[in-house]
C-alpha cells in the first residue's frame, strides 16, 4: 500500500511529512502589564502548561538604562494552570511575590489535613488581570 493510498496527498508523501493540519503549537508567554512581551517559550501543542512556567521566567531579561538587565519581577500573576507546589516554591526561593489563585482541590485537601487557611490576595495585581493572554491576543491579531 502506497503513501497516497494511507491518506496522505502525493505532494507530502514525495516531501516525507504527513498533514501539517494536525500539528500544533502552544505559546508560553512572559508579558509586563503593558501587555509587551518580555520572554516565550514555543512547544508542542500536547505540552502542559506548569512545567514551562519556570524556563519562561529564566528567560526574562528587562533591559535598564545601565547595568545588568532585570531578571527578578516584583510578581508574578498567573491563572490557576501554574499553582503547582512546585512553582511556588521555585517564586519563594527566588523572592518573587506569587499572584496565583488556588485550585479548589489543593485548597480542601490543605483544609483536610489541618493546614493553614486558604491563600488570599494580599494586594497586588488582581491574578485575573494576567496580561499572558491579552498579549497574545495582541499578537495573533497584528500577523
């Protein structure tokens, strides 16, 4: 049985690639409040959003007027996606004010055992108000 014959069109089979429909690709975007971007990372469609929280961050470099760049925001606002244990722990080592909301599960088993009360937000940029997908909007409609 021939390539054409397993659902590919002569053209990708000759090229060696099947439907190029069918990949995917996931932005994971740093942004300032302005909505600019600071850092991204490109994977594949199927990849989870948590684990490219940290080599998102390590990318960060805000350019000042002199010196070094900037690579330790003030805060870091996220959607619920990144409020692993992991990632926060990696925000309190490096000093960095986590503005993530809870999971409902993660806040009832801490409930459960006897733990601290729920995480609030003490301040700070509302997490809602993660300028992540509003750049990206920005972008997919500026190309």
């Amino acid at each position: 049985m021939g390539p054409a014959a397993e659902g590919m069109t002569a053209e990708a089979a000759r090229v060696g690639r099947t439907d190029l429909s069918l990949v995917s690709q996931q932005i994971h975007l740093a942004a300032d409040r302005r909505c600019r971007p600071l850092a991204f990372v490109l994977t594949a469609g199927q990849a989870a959003d948590s684990p490219q929280f940290m080599p998102v961050l390590k990318r960060v470099r805000v350019r000042l007027p002199l010196g070094r760049p900037r690579t330790r925001p003030g805060a870091v606002a996220a959607d619920k996606a990144y409020s692993s244990r992991g990632n926060r722990a990696y925000l309190r080592k490096r000093n960095i004010k986590a503005v993530i909301p809870e999971k409902k599960d993660q806040a009832a088993n801490r409930k459960n055992k006897g733990g601290p009360h729920p995480r609030k937000n003490k301040g700070g940029p509302h997490p809602r108000a993660a300028p992540g997908g509003r750049c990206q909007g920005t972008i997919r409609t500026a190309r």
